[in-house]
C-alpha cells in the first residue's frame, strides 16, 4: 500500500521539498547516532590489533629478520633536529635523542601510540567514508594499502632505503613487514565492525 503524505496543520499534505528534506534529516540524524562512540571504539578496536603486530614485529627481531620498522621514528628524528636547532633547542634535541635512541621501550610506546592514533582515524573518518560495499575486510586492506604505500614511496626512499626498503631489506623482510602491517589494520576493520554491532544492539 502507497503512504499517504504526511499531512500540515490544515489538514493538507506537505509540500515535496519539505518531505524530501525531512527524510534527508531523518537519514543524517541515523547516520550520526551510528557514528558515536568512535573514540572508545578506536581504543577497543586498535589496542588488541596493535599489540598483535607489535607480537609480529618482536618475533621478526627475534629471528634477526630485518623488516624495516620504525622508519617514521627515524625519518621524524631527522627532520626535527635541523628544526630544533634553528630554534635553539639543538643541544637540548640531541641530548633527548640520545637518551631515548636505546630505549627500546620508547620505540614500542611510539609504535603503539601511532598505531592507536591510526585507529582513531579509521574510526572517525576513514570508516564511514568508505564504500559499505567493501566490508570490514576490504576497508581494512584499503588502509592498509594506503599507509603501506605512503610508507614504502615516501618515508623509506626519504631515508635513502629505497622504495619499500628494497635497498636495505631482503625480500622476506619486505613481505614480513607488509604481512604484519596488514593484520594490524585489517583486525582493526574486523574488532571495530564487531563492537560497533553489538553497540547497535537494543
């Protein structure tokens, strides 16, 4: 059976623009309730995801296989010391560098905070903006494809580590790297479907 318009205070129907637009505000309201939580969601989501590959990336040291992570630290630390220095911060940034620079667990707390900061991302744009039709799965693996090639075209060859490292790396660690790197952003598509479904729930 065909809707009757909804009807005015006279008793007529309303206009069709004036439906169209509260339907078209109907639909935004939806897509927003749909959006909350996002923060608590990034961190429910991208903690677990993140801690498996950092898991991934400490075997990789553990068989002494060099996989290139950490290039983003590195690359960071080279262009902010030029820029401290301009500052006059250069003795204060190299003695900061240096007393961090062996602490592996500075590297891993950097990891980590970058990789939570990536899920927040995900959960608060990049999710919703991509097509539904691509699933949690094939959102993950766009992210994924995305970072690993700004990391691989941009950030490796700024080192002088060649695209994807391929100067440096061997081709196992290559595939290790892109391996590990894309288990985190694809665990992080899947847990954070999986909370926001139950979320939903009456």
């Amino acid at each position: 059976m065909k809707s009757r318009p909804a009807p005015c205070r006279d008793g007529g129907p309303l206009p069709e623009n004036l439906r169209s637009h509260l339907g078209r505000t109907e639909e935004v309201s939806v897509k927003r309730s749909d959006r909350r939580g996002w923060f608590l969601g990034g961190l429910v989501a991208g903690t677990p995801a993140i801690a498996v590959n950092t898991l991934l990336l400490k075997i990789a040291d553990g068989i002494h296989l060099d996989v290139g992570h950490g290039g983003l630290l590195k690359l960071l630390r080279r262009i902010t010391g030029p820029v401290m220095a301009s500052m006059g911060g250069g003795h204060v940034w190299r003695v900061v560098s240096e007393a961090t620079a062996g602490l592996p667990a500075f590297k891993v707390a950097f990891h980590v905070v970058v990789g939570l900061l990536m899920a927040l991302f995900y959960t608060a744009i990049l999710e919703s903006a991509l097509p539904p039709a691509l699933g949690p799965l094939g959102k993950g693996f766009v992210y994924a494809l995305a970072v690993w090639l700004l990391n691989a075209a941009i950030v490796l060859p700024a080192l002088g580590q060649g695209f994807a490292g391929s100067a440096v790396l061997t081709t196992g660690g290559i595939v290790y790297f892109a391996f590990a790197h894309t288990v985190f952003f694809v665990l992080l598509a899947l847990f954070y479907a999986r909370w926001h479904a139950r979320l939903a729930r009456p």
